[in-house]
C-alpha cells in the first residue's frame, strides 16, 4: 500500500518541526512562505512543477 502526500503538506509539516525544533524562527518561515505563493504566480510555476513532478517520480522509483 502506497501512502500519498501532497509536496505542499510535506514542506508544511517540515516548517512547522524546524520552527518547533528552534532551527527556523517564525519570522523568515514566514517570509519564506510568503516567497513560495509569491512564486508560485510567476512565469517559473509551470517549470518548477515539472522539476518537483520529475523529482516525485524518480524517488518513487526507488
């Protein structure tokens, strides 16, 4: 059985344990956060999708 989990919630819950842990304080997450949406509606979106699409498949490979 093959557990499924979305790049969006595996990168939130990685936050949330480096902000917990005291590695990351709340204010660059934040910001880093706010990085990524701003990100995400820029030309490079599509391009990065793929790249994390690709990665997705080729570690599932394994």
């Amino acid at each position: 059985m093959g557990l499924s989990i979305s790049a969006a919630a595996l990168l939130a819950i990685i936050v949330v344990v480096l902000v917990k842990g005291g590695h990351v304080r709340v204010g660059p997450a934040l910001i880093c956060t706010l990085f990524g949406f701003t990100l995400a509606a820029t030309g490079l979106a599509p391009a990065i999708n793929t790249g994390l699409t690709a990665l997705a498949g080729l570690l599932a490979s394994f």
